[in-house]
C-alpha cells in the first residue's frame, strides 16, 4: 500500500497495513505502526515513532530537527502515539539534549491545520489542537484539553487537564486543570464546566472546582485559599488536582479576569 512515487527509506520500519501516499518521504530511522495512514506529500524524518491507525494528511512535516539555535545535530526523538489525526501544515519537531532528547504526543488526539508542537514538549492523550495553535518548547498539555484556535503557549508553560483556551489566546504562565483561559496575554476566566459535565463528573465536584477557583486564582491570599480548600481536596481528586498543580507551578499560573480581557 505505498504508491511508487513515495521515497521510503530500506532502514525505516514499516509495519502491515500502512498505506503511504504519492511523494511522501519516510526517512531511515522512522517507525510506522500498523494501520497508520501517511496521505501524499508527507515527509517523516528523524527517529520518529508514529503509533498505529493514525491519519497524517498533506503537507505535515513530521521528526524534522528543532527550531533551537543550540541544537548541533545531536541524536533526538519525536515519539506519537496511536489513533492520531494529524492534519495539514502541521509541524512536530524532535526534542532537544537539553530538555531530554524528545517530543512526546500521546494517543487519540485531534491535531488541526498549521499547528505547531516543538522541540521537547509533552502532549497527553484526547487532545483538541484547533487550527494554528502552537506550543513553544518543552510545554506540557494535559489529558483531554482543547486549544482554541491561534493559541500560542510560551515555552516551559504547562496546560492541565481538560482545560480550555478560547480563540487568540496567549499563555505567558500556567493554565491550571478544569479551568478557561481567553485572552491576550490570556486571563482564566472560570471552570469548564461544560467539559466537566460531559466527562461525567458529579455536581458537587464542579460546585468544589469553583470555590477552589475562587479561593486560589481570584483570591488574594493564596495561604488562606490553601487552608480553605483542604476539606474538598480531601472530598474530590478533580480538586486535589487543581491544587497540586498551583503549588507546583514553577512560572506561576495566569492571572483571572473577566472573558474577553487581555
């Protein structure tokens, strides 16, 4: 199933079932799991691992070198998981020595038009990428969270789970789980907790999600805010979540306001 005008590589390892477009270019030290589609015009480079059943359609550039000026050539990894759809123009670079030596992506996500995940960052499994979002290096993106379209995160910031960005947002810090972030430089603006609901998660634990919200990202006192929120970290992990992210932020989180603010 590899059209006769795709260039693959003798050293890559192509497993059953891959299907690989016209003029595509798999390079040497690539891995392509089973079921795994590569549409025309594709290039994959690198030690690159794609996981299974993924879809990777026209004009992505997949494992190529990072867009770091230390970078010297040194041997590093991209690594993607299965059920993946990678649509056009996106780009995932390889990582770099100093942040490790790889790019990770988890499973099951939606990686739309023109986004950009470089060198060093950590995306987790069922994660919405809207066109043009774009994550700076060594960024983290946790489970289940969706970028809005044109978002852009600084480097070393990290996005929890389930959280939500709206259209144009800028994060310069951490985005914790559960919450909303719109604006430029981006501001949370509450709980998602639409998301909330449609994961199943109970009444109660959305109304404890809030009132840590209130205490910890709008509330002054964040030593106060801490000692009022343990009854309901102890209730509800989402909660215990939420808080062991703020108190292990290392750039700090973004601040509140209003939606709409920048």
């Amino acid at each position: 199933m590899i059209d006769s005008r795709a260039v693959v590589d003798p050293g890559a390892r192509i497993e059953e079932g891959v299907s690989i477009g016209a003029f595509s270019i798999i390079g040497p030290d690539v891995k392509i799991g089973r079921g795994t589609w590569i549409g025309p015009h594709v290039v994959i480079n690198g030690d690159t691992t794609l996981g299974e059943d993924c879809q990777v359609f026209q004009f992505a550039s997949l494992g190529e070198a990072p867009q770091d000026i230390g970078y010297r050539g040194e041997p590093t990894r991209l690594v993607i998981g299965d059920r993946n759809i990678i649509r056009e123009f996106t780009t995932l670079s390889r990582g770099t020595p100093k942040g490790g030596g790889c790019t990770r992506v988890g499973s099951d996500n939606l990686i739309m038009a023109y986004v950009h995940i470089a060198h060093d960052c950590e995306v987790g499994d069922h994660v919405v990428f809207s066109n043009a979002a774009s994550l700076a290096g060594h960024c983290h993106v946790g489970d289940r969270a969706i970028l809005g379209g044109f978002t852009l995160v600084h480097q070393f910031c990290r996005v929890g789970t389930q959280a939500f960005t709206s259209m144009g947002a800028a994060l310069n810090r951490d985005l914790p789980p559960y919450c909303l972030a719109s604006g430029n430089y981006a501001r949370a603006v509450g709980i998602n907790k639409v998301g909330l609901k449609r994961r199943g998660v109970s009444p109660e634990a959305v109304r404890a999600l809030h009132r840590a919200f209130k205490l910890l990202v709008r509330g002054r006192d964040r030593s106060q805010g801490l000692e009022a929120v343990a009854p309901l970290v102890q209730a509800h992990p989402e909660v215990a979540a939420f808080v062991d992210f703020i108190q292990n932020s290392p750039r700090g989180i973004i601040r509140s306001g209003r939606r709409g603010e920048g």
